[in-house]
C-alpha cells in the first residue's frame, strides 16, 4: 500500500503530539507538578497513531493504564488532558479520574483504565452497540502484551469471536509486564498464537514501524466493518521510559544496552528519515512541526497551571446520573 | 372491575422485561442460556421467540466478558440488561462492576451515563450449597454508583424492574430464588415503583421489623403470629438496599421505639448493621431497647436440608427476636 503523503503527514503529526505530551508530562512530573502515577507512552507512539489513523471520529476504542498516546492519536484536547493530569477543575474528568481515566466519549475514547485487561471487556459491549444500531462503527481494544494473561482479555476476545463483533484487538507488546519480561509470564513469544485459539485472523507487525501498523489496522478495521468479525494485531514496541514515571527508580530490569538498541529504532526519527528520502518531506517542514506542537503544549501546560482546583463541594457531584434517587 | 390479574414473581419480571422491550429498541438482554433455554429458572423465557436472537442474546459462560458487554453498550448509548445467572457468580466479574460499571461516570467527570441493568438470583433454601445460595447484597451495597434492589413480591418485582430497566444508573436487580413461583396481584399494564422507596407492608405500634426479600414475607408471617400475642408488628420492606429509604425506617422506629433488622445474608458486616447503626445515629432517644439484627451465622451456606433450615432465618426467629427487644420469653421453634 502506497500511502499519501496527506496520511503519511497525518500519522506523523499524530506520534508528535503524543511524543511532545509525554515528555511534557514527564517533565511536570519530575518537577513534583503533577500528583499521582504516571505510565508514559514514550515509544510505542507508531501504534496508537497506526491504528487511530485508520478509525472514524465515530469509531470506539477502549485503552489502558498507558493511556495518554491513545487519547491524543484519536484527537484529544492538550488544555483538558494537562489540566487532568494536574487534577484541575477544567480537565476531561474535572480533577476525578487523572491520567489513568483519561477519556473523551465524544471522540468515542472510551476511558484510560486503571485495571489491566478491563478494557477488552468494555470494548466488546461498544463492539456490540454499534453493530445493534447497524451504524458501521467499528471498536478497538487496545492492550499490552501483560494483560493477555487475565482471564478478562480471554473472556472478551472469546465472545467477540463468538458474537462475530466488529472489533480489533490490538496488542502493545513492549515485552515487559510492569518490571517482569515476557518470558518469565509466558510459555510463548509471539501474543499473535493466542488469536487462533479463538478464531480470529491476528497478525505480527513492526511496532516502531507506523506505516506497517497502519496498514494492518486499515485492513483489520475493514474486515471489521464489513461485517468479517474480529482480528489480532500484535505490534512488537518498546517503552523508552520506565513502566510508572520517567527515572530509572534505581530499578534495574532491563539493561542499557537494550534500551539504547530500542532507542535506535525511534518511531518518529526513523519514519521521518523515511519520508525525507522519499521526498515526501524535508526537514524544514518537520521542524514547523514540531514547533508548532510544542507551542501548542505549552499553551496547554499554561491553561492547565492557570486552571482552579475542584472545589470539596464536588465529592459527591456525579456518582450518579441524575442524583441519587 | 379493577384489573386482579395474578402471575407469579418470576412471570412479573419476564413481563417488565418484555414491556420494556417493546417500548424502547435501545433495550436488549444477554446472559448464559437465557435465549433459546430462557434462563435456568426461566426468568427470559419466551423473550428470544419474540424479539430475535439480536435482542435476547446467548452469551458463553464469561461473567466478566457479560457485564463488560453491558458496559460497553451502556456507555455508548444502548439500554443494555445482563444476566449473571446465581448471584454468588458475581464474583466472577466483580471487577467489570465494582471497578468500571459503578466508577465510570464519575472516574470520567461525568460525562459517562450507564444504563445498565445487571439481573441476578439470590439467596438460599434450595440445597445448593455455598456457592448457589449466598446474599452478597451488602457487598454492592457498600460500593459508590451502584444501585440495587431486591424485590418480596410479583408487585414490586414488575414495577421495581421496569425502575431499574428505565434508569440510567448501573442496577443490580436481585430476584430472589425462592419466591420465583410465589404469586400475586400485578398489573397487565406497564408501571413502574420508584427506587428508594420502603413499603410499609404491615403497620403496627409495638416494634418494627424492617426485613427484604424473602425475609420480608417471613416477617410478615411472624407479625402474624405475634398479633395473637397482642403485639402489633411494623414491617417495613426497603425493596430498594441502595439507595436506602432511611427516612421511613427511623420515622418508624420514633413511633414503635423498638427495632428488629433481619435478613438472610450472615450477621456480621450485612445491612442490617448499617440500618442498626443508622437507626442508632438518627433516633436514639427514642429506643427502648438496643436494635436487635436476625441474619444468619458466620458460616458458608451448608448443604444438608437439616443444616440449611437451621441456618436460614424464619418467622420463628424473627418472632423471638421481637420478643427479645419487647423483654419478654424467647420461645423454642
């Protein structure tokens, strides 16, 4: 597949904004400005851009506690997703979820989620409502590699194979669940042998590589919407920073030379290099770029510094809908 | 001639679903054979027949995957009713309704709406041992953005869900197995019985009973009894556990002075040490006697029918906890 140069500016500008967001984030959070945990997405930019990049404004995902990428690949608002993560009054949870519930359901983002594997679950009912209302929206669930060995991932990904959902599973696999390696929590390499198990078609791309997620997401998302049911996608990726926060901790579980080996296959640098000596693109243009999303972060870092605390009298508004009775 | 029409329990939630389904095409069920089979205790039954298995859906044996459909379809938009067959398989999917059904609204600042209704069958007296016979209500009770109910009745129980089914907060709808063939008077027409509202099912001067489910028909039968005693029973049944109608139990226990709290999940930790303790906060000048609460012991429920008769409260029990705040001789069963 030959992408446009549009698309393959769109996916460049989306893995830049995640990128500029979380080390904005991280520095917040290395400055004590930001309350709480941090999981960044640094690294794994090319599949929430990939796969977003192939969705409808209408289409529904569901997202992890790595959730920051998939909120800005599908369009989300850096003033409401800074002010969030500082717990301000004019953040998208208005200071009650922070950055593991990050969500925009106008954007049909569907939640961070704090539990890992609930996601999946949630994404099959959204699967099922848009195939009830025969709208031809589509669901993705978005998932690590660790969560396929919660018994929600096997649950949701059974039903929506038995259901025949319009749905993709994609998989970030970044090779680590929190601090553990994959091979020490399963018997397998690759995620994509679970999908057999179940009855879908899955399929293993280059993670760091946004046009190889792209076009699988493209083709799995139309066999979703036209009615040819779930499919897995594995993306192997990497997370630059640690699995909470940007400093090492002192934690040592992966070694440097491994990081630095990752680091050499940046999403972003290798896909710019990539699209400069095609000549689709030159630096100039990437530099604009760039600029104008960090100004764009700053503005939001800004309004979110500027922005008022909840006040105490908002414990109790919205438990329910409507009020308690 | 006002409509006397009677059904069982079990007829009067088929039928709430059934009228809630025909009035609204945002509402569909899904659970573990309650399509083609209609539920194990045929509590769906005849509703696949004539809504299509698009609307009453077969679902694989996955609590956790039921209620995350559930939540799913509610958050965008569907009036979704899901089905976990025994309610002690709650704890199968207690994540997908404590950590992401009941949260999410507020987690999310708001914006979130979940109608969603989560049907379920509890209590005991069947011989099914531990893990088919347990009333976790206190444990939904206890969570923040669930809502649950608990119907005594072939009335409340067709008005109660067609409450639940309309509201757009996640509900979980407790039938209670024991009383799916008790029948009563219900309504051929749709209507629908507020939530958090008590039913004073019984008035009376001397004590108050406050008692749910299968155990506020107990405690009626215990007044009963008591009446030829000369003592006169308040039973109140809350129907709805959360949200609780407080207001009608302590303006009760102000009139009779004297409480009994009785249901039949254990003693410790269970509802009826909430209401005890609300009661106490809110009206204690006016108790004669400490509010004394019936459930049963701290054990699993056993299997034996010689264990489980013993183990389960009944209008015997009830009748002696009465007696007990009234300061007078506890009677053998």
């Amino acid at each position: 597949m030959d992408l446009s140069p549009a698309t393959q500016f769109d996916l460049h500008r989306r893995m830049v904004r995640i990128r500029l967001f979380e080390e904005a984030a991280g520095r917040l959070a290395e400055a004590n400005k930001l309350p709480g945990f941090l999981h960044l997405y640094v690294g794994e930019e090319a599949v929430a851009s990939g796969v977003c990049g192939a969705l409808n404004d209408d289409d529904h995902i569901t997202s992890t506690h790595r959730g920051h990428g998939h909120l800005v690949a599908k369009g989300g608002d850096f003033r409401r997703m800074m002010a969030e993560l500082m717990g301000k009054a004019t953040g998208y949870c208005k200071g009650k979820g922070g950055s593991m519930h990050i969500n925009d359901l106008s954007l049909g983002m569907l939640g961070a989620n704090g539990i890992v594997g609930a996601g999946s679950p949630i994404a099959v009912g959204a699967a099922f409502a848009n195939r009830y209302r025969g709208r031809g929206q589509v669901a993705v669930a978005f998932f690590g590699d660790g969560s396929t060995n919660i018994g929600a991932f096997h649950e949701a990904a059974n039903m929506a194979c038995a259901l025949h959902l319009p749905i993709v599973f994609a998989c970030e696999n970044n090779e680590y669940g929190e601090f553990t390696p994959r091979d020490k929590t399963m018997a397998i390499t690759d995620i994509v042998d679970r999908a057999a198990g179940y009855g879908m078609p899955g399929v293993i791309v280059d993670g760091m590589d946004v046009v190889a997620v792209h076009e699988a997401a493209v083709e799995a998302v139309e066999r979703a919407r036209t009615g040819g049911g779930p499919s897995l996608i594995e993306a192997k990726t990497y997370r630059f920073y640690n699995h909470h926060g940007v400093q090492n901790l002192g934690l040592k579980y992966r070694s440097d030379d491994e990081v630095a080996e990752w680091k050499q296959r940046d999403p972003i640098f290798s896909f710019e290099d990539r699209m400069i000596a095609n000549g689709v693109a030159d630096r100039a243009q990437f530099d604009e770029i760039w600029a104008e999303l960090r100004a764009a972060i700053d503005d939001a870092i800004a309004f979110a510094d500027e922005s008022p605390y909840p006040t105490p009298d908002q414990v109790l508004v919205d438990v329910y809908t409507g009020g308690r009775h | 001639m006002a409509d006397q029409r009677k059904l069982p329990y079990v007829m009067a939630f088929n039928e709430a679903v059934r009228q809630a389904m025909e009035a609204d095409p945002d509402v569909f069920c899904a659970g573990e054979d309650i399509g083609a089979f209609g539920g194990v205790f045929g509590t769906y039954s005849g509703l696949q027949a004539t809504f299509g298995a698009d609307r009453v859906v077969d679902t694989p044996i996955s609590e956790q995957a039921i209620i995350g459909l559930g939540v799913g379809a509610a958050v965008t938009g569907l009036r979704p009713i899901v089905d976990i067959m025994f309610m002690d398989f709650i704890c199968v999917a207690l994540d997908q309704i404590v950590n992401q059904a009941a949260k999410l609204k507020y987690m999310f600042g708001g914006d979130a709406v979940l109608p969603l209704t989560i049907t379920t069958a509890g209590g005991g007296g069947l011989s099914a041992a531990a893990q088919h016979s347990q009333s976790l209500e206190a444990l939904l009770c206890h969570i923040p953005g669930l809502k649950v109910v608990y119907p005594s009745n072939p009335y409340d129980m067709k008005g109660l869900m067609m409450s639940c089914i309309r509201e757009d907060n996640p509900t979980v709808m407790i039938k209670h197995k024991r009383l799916l063939g008790m029948s009563g008077h219900v309504p051929t027409e749709p209507y629908s019985i507020p939530l958090g509202i008590a039913n004073v099912a019984r008035e009376g001067s001397d004590v108050t009973i406050v008692a749910y489910a299968r155990m506020a028909n107990e405690a009626l039968a215990a007044a009963a009894k008591l009446a030829d005693e000369g003592i006169e029973c308040e039973v109140i049944d809350p129907r709805t556990l959360q949200p609780l109608d407080t207001a009608t139990i302590v303006e009760s226990a102000k009139k009779t002075n004297r409480v009994v709290v009785v249901h039949e999940a254990v003693r410790f930790g269970g509802l009826g040490a909430e209401i005890a303790s609300q009661i106490q906060e809110l009206a204690f000048d006016w108790l004669d006697a400490p509010v004394h609460r019936v459930g049963a012991p701290f054990s699993p429920v056993p299997f034996s029918p010689a264990l489980e008769q013993h183990y389960i409260p009944d209008a015997t029990t009830i009748a002696n906890g009465v007696r007990q705040v009234l300061g007078r001789p506890v009677l053998a069963g």
